[in-house]
C-alpha cells in the first residue's frame, strides 16, 4: 500500500471552491471558541479558583447541547450561510463584552458565567449548520474526506488556541485576548457570507416540537443512523479518563504538570496522525466494520492506559485511543451524511453532535466518581472493560454495521 493511497484525501479543497470558504470560516471559528474558552477558564481560575472553572465549564457545556438541537432546527429552515454569519457576530459580540468587562477595575464573575453560558449556544447553534452545509457541498464519495479535514481543523485549533490564548493573556492581558477572539469570530463569519445561498430543501415541520419529533424518529427507524450513534455512545460512556489525568501524572507515575501536559497531549496526536492517514476509509468498501474496529480499540487502549506501569507506555495508549476516535469520528460523518436526507441532516447532526459531547462528558463523572472508591487506576481499567464490553454488545445488536456497504 503506497503513502498516496492512505494519505488524507484533500479533494473537497481542490474541487469545491465553496467547501474552501466553508472549511476556512469553520476553521476560524474553531479557533475563536477554543480561544474564548481557555481565556474564560484563565480568567475565572484566577478570579475565583478551581470549582469555579469547573462550574463554568459545566454550564458552558450545557449551553452548548442547547445550542446544538436549537441549531440543527434552525439549518434546516434557514439559508445556512446566514446562521454561521450571524453565530459569527454573536459570539465576536460576547468577545467585545468579555473585553469590557476585563477592562473594570474588578471584573464581573457573574458576567463570565452569564457570557460563558452565551458562548457555549452560539457555538453550538452553528455547527450542525456547517456540518450539513458542507455535505451539500461535495459530493458523496468525499463525505470520509471532510471528516478528516473537520477532524484536523479541530485539533490545530484545539493544541494553537490555548497556546496563543495564554500568550497573549501572559503579555497583553485579558482585555487583547478577547479583542483578537472577537475579530477572529467576525472575520469567520464574514467569509460564510461569501458562500452561494443555500436553498431550505424539503418540509420542515411547523414547531420546534414536530420538527425535532421528526429528526429523532428518522434516527430511531434509520438502522445505520441509529447504529453509528450508539456504538460511540457505548465505547465513550465508561472509558473516558481525562478528568484522572492530573492524579496519574502525580500519584503513579510522580510527575508534574509537564507528566499532566504529555499525557493531555497523546490523545490528539494519535487523531491528527489518523487524519493524515485518512485517505484509505474513503475507498473502503466495508466502512461499517471498520468503525466496530475503531470504536472497539478505544475503550481497549484506555483499559490498557489504566494498567500501564510507566509514562511511556500510558502516552502510547493514549495515543492509539486518539487514533481510534479520530479513524471513528471520520467514518461516522461519512456514514451520518450519506444516510441522512438533505431536509433532515441539520437536525440529524445536531442530534449526532450532542450525542458526541455528551458520551465524553458522562464518561468523565463515571471514572471520578468510581476513582474516588477505587483509585483512578482501577477506575480506568473497569471502566474500560465495561465500555469495551457495550460496545460488543453494541456491534451485535446492530448487524447492519458489519453488511453496510460505502455509498
């Protein structure tokens, strides 16, 4: 097998000069979020300390699950360039608040929470729109190529917007990082105006209620839909460790913050690795079973971590996981946008992307929960076994995975 027929597959950006502008401003607006979120968390940690940040980031997330079914309505009666555009311009809106508010001799927390809050439905509001904006924007056989490219978007602006967050935090202050965010969210937006309008196709139902009654039923009666979306579910709900890391790197493996940082890091490094090496799933015949591997070798290498005796080997189990999730991640957006009707899709990924934050999310409160009766070690490992266990039981109680064919 030659490196050209694995490597990521970057025909959307080569034959669609629409995707481009699209996968340009989704980018920024990535970056303007991360960016948002870790000058929030620094703000607010040295306001008010450690439960305060957690508190914020629960209640960002929360907004966020909001935003995302509000938005996923929303993509498929609007023009879905005007929903980015105007998400664009709310949350570059909040940036300028949190801007004036840093300005103030002693800064609002309440105001934090309320704008973190605000942040999180913005965010949200415009990602299943830009999800099923780019599906009708390529053509069918490239859906596993924007997974990747998503997939690589989010991960460079995951590892640079905390980065240049505390920079600019550290040299400037508060009130220059929030400035940048705002004009970075703006100039986001400003790019998704560039986009050719996009035409509301099919009937949406005339409320909230039967238009998202609608969506749930598809994904209910769609086997495939219904499959991709619990098999994620099942492999994330126990083997999701993150919230443990900074004790392993202290108690087992006596490290410090650079142990912590190291171990942080893996998971994403493994994922851009897969991205790179993406270009194969888009010419699998059998997607199905290979997202069963992949959604099987997650909760198998974080059981593996739970058991690992040195750094070394926890980094490189932790490493393979994100390998993993990025190799599932990619085939379930081929998968969701190939199986979804273009009437349906912005709804359906608002469903899926909920779906997708919450997993990780319980997943976290299980292993601090049970590492608090049991050491985080033994909380990793068990929680692995049983994520790996629901997801066997998972492939099996959906057989159409192992007979799905590409599209």
């Amino acid at each position: 097998m030659s490196l050209s027929t694995i490597a990521i597959d970057l025909s959307p950006l080569k034959s669609s000069r629409q995707f481009g502008r699209l996968y340009t401003a989704g980018l920024l607006a990535m970056f303007a979020g991360e960016l948002v979120g870790t000058s929030l968390f620094l703000q607010v940690h040295a306001l008010a300390g450690p439960v305060a940040v957690g508190l914020v980031g629960a209640l960002r997330s929360v907004a966020m699950v909001s935003g995302l079914l509000v938005g996923g309505y929303l993509a498929d009666r609007l023009d879905k360039r005007f929903l980015i555009a105007g998400t664009g311009a709310f949350v570059s809106i909040l940036m300028l608040a949190l801007a004036i508010n840093a300005c103030a001799d002693k800064p609002s927390l309440v105001a934090l929470f309320f704008i973190a809050a605000f942040a999180g439905a913005g965010q949200g509001l415009s990602a299943p729109a830009a999800m099923a904006a780019a599906a009708t924007l390529v053509a069918p056989h490239q859906f596993a190529a924007i997974g990747a490219l998503n997939t690589i978007a989010g991960r460079i602006a995951g590892v640079l917007s905390p980065i240049a967050a505390g920079f600019l935090m550290g040299s400037f202050g508060e009130t220059t990082v929030y400035a940048v965010g705002s004009v970075v969210a703006l100039s986001g937006g400003a790019l998704s105006l560039s986009l050719s309008r996009m035409q509301v196709v099919g009937v949406v139902g005339p409320s909230y209620h039967a238009s998202m009654s609608e969506a749930l039923a598809f994904v209910r009666t769609s086997p495939i839909i219904c499959a991709v979306l619990t098999i994620d579910f099942a492999a994330m709900l126990f083997a999701t460790p993150f919230s443990l890391i900074p004790n392993l790197a202290g108690g087992v493996f006596g490290g410090g913050p650079e142990t912590a940082g190291l171990l942080y890091s893996a998971p994403a490094t493994g994922a851009l690795l897969a991205s790179l090496l993406s270009g194969w799933i888009g010419r699998t015949t059998r997607p199905g079973r290979w997202l069963l591997l992949a959604a099987l070798m997650w909760p198998v290498a974080i059981t593996a971590f739970g058991l690992s005796a040195t750094v070394v080997l926890a980094i490189a189990c932790l490493a393979i996981a994100g390998f993993a999730d990025a190799t599932s991640e990619i085939i379930r957006t081929a998968l969701v946008q190939a199986n979804t009707p273009s009437h349906l899709r912005g709804r359906v990924n608002g469903i899926w992307l909920t779906q997708a934050l919450m997993g990780p999310a319980l997943g976290n409160i299980y292993t601090a929960t049970v590492a608090g009766f049991l050491g985080p070690s033994a909380a990793i490992v068990i929680g692995g076994l049983m994520s790996a266990t629901a997801t066997i039981a998972s492939g099996l109680a959906f057989p159409v995975l192992r007979r799905t064919k590409a599209s």
